[in-house]
C-alpha cells in the first residue's frame, strides 16, 4: 500500500490560475508575480503582485471512496491581494474589479480548468474595491499603487491510500443460535 498523499489543488496552482486570469485582461508587458520575495527588484511598467491572504472552509468536508483511495473534499472562501503599481495601476484596478463580479470571469476559469488539466476550478465570488494607497519608491518618490482583495471559492481535496481487502471469509450463523 501507498503512503502517497495527494493535496489539490496547491498553491502553485491557484496562483498560475489566478496570473493567467490578470495576464488577460490586464494591458500587455504588465508583470505579474507572487509577492513576497526576497532579492526581486521591481519591473519597469505596470507592475502586480498577488498575495494569498486567507483560506476558510465555508461547508462541512465530505469524503468519496475509490477502490484503492479515499479523498476528502472541503469548500474553501479563497482571499487574494491583488496590489498594482505604475502608470495605469488604478485602470487595472477598475477593470480586475469589474470583470471578477461579472460571469465572464466565471467563464474564464470554467475554459481554463477545462483547457489545462493541472489548473484548478475557481469560481469567484467578489471583490472588495478598490484603494488607492501611499507608496514611494527607493528614489522617495509617490508611486501610483492601488489594491484590491479577490475572495473565490475553491475545492481542496486530500487524496489518502485507503485499506482495502482483497479476499474475505462470509460465513452463515443462523439467526436463533447467537
């Protein structure tokens, strides 16, 4: 039997997901990366960075069977930071904003999951507006930098090796002799 445990979908994929989302409505040449790396100096251009903020079960898990398997699903409210900088930053923000509470977002992610098998079946839910937030760069001067959170819902799944049995013993016991 197989230790092997199998967690879908994973954070490298939400976040390919959620990039090709922006990369296409987004201007063409804005650079789009997971925030929080070290040693990374910013882009020229438009600039955004996705960062996960917080994932809640928002149903009780259930568990399917397979023969040599058992996998527990659970709903998950999934929220992302999306923060954008440089010159069109608050355009970017305006049209993230309206296509993810439109069905073309829902769409988007449906042909995706659809088109690229290892990429997971996000549903958005909505998005908190837009700010305009205070930023200067390392030449001390204000940069435009506007923020939006996306909230999505999405399936994780554990996938277990289960104990099977691949013979059994049925014997009859009449029911007046127990």
């Amino acid at each position: 039997m197989s230790t092997h445990v199998v967690q879908q979908p994973d954070q490298a994929q939400v976040f390919a997901a959620l990039r090709a989302f922006i990369l296409e409505v987004l201007p063409a040449g804005t650079t789009v990366v997971q925030a929080r790396q070290n040693r990374t100096p910013p882009p020229r251009g438009m600039l955004a960075l996705i960062t996960p903020l917080s994932c809640q079960p928002i149903s009780t898990g259930s568990t399917r069977y397979g023969a040599q398997s058992c996998t527990l699903l659970r709903q998950q409210q999934f929220a992302t930071q999306i923060s954008l900088f440089g010159t069109g930053a608050a355009d970017a923000a305006q049209t993230l904003l309206t296509l993810w509470r439109d069905v073309w977002s829902t769409t988007f992610f449906a042909n995706l999951a659809a088109q690229q098998q290892d990429m997971p079946r996000l549903s958005p839910l909505y998005a908190d507006n837009a700010e305009c937030l205070p930023y200067i760069n390392a030449q001390q001067q204000y940069e435009p930098h506007w923020q939006l959170t996306l909230h999505s819902q999405l399936t994780f799944s554990i996938t277990l090796p289960a104990a099977t049995a691949t013979a059994a013993t049925v014997h009859s016991v009449a029911a007046d002799r127990l």
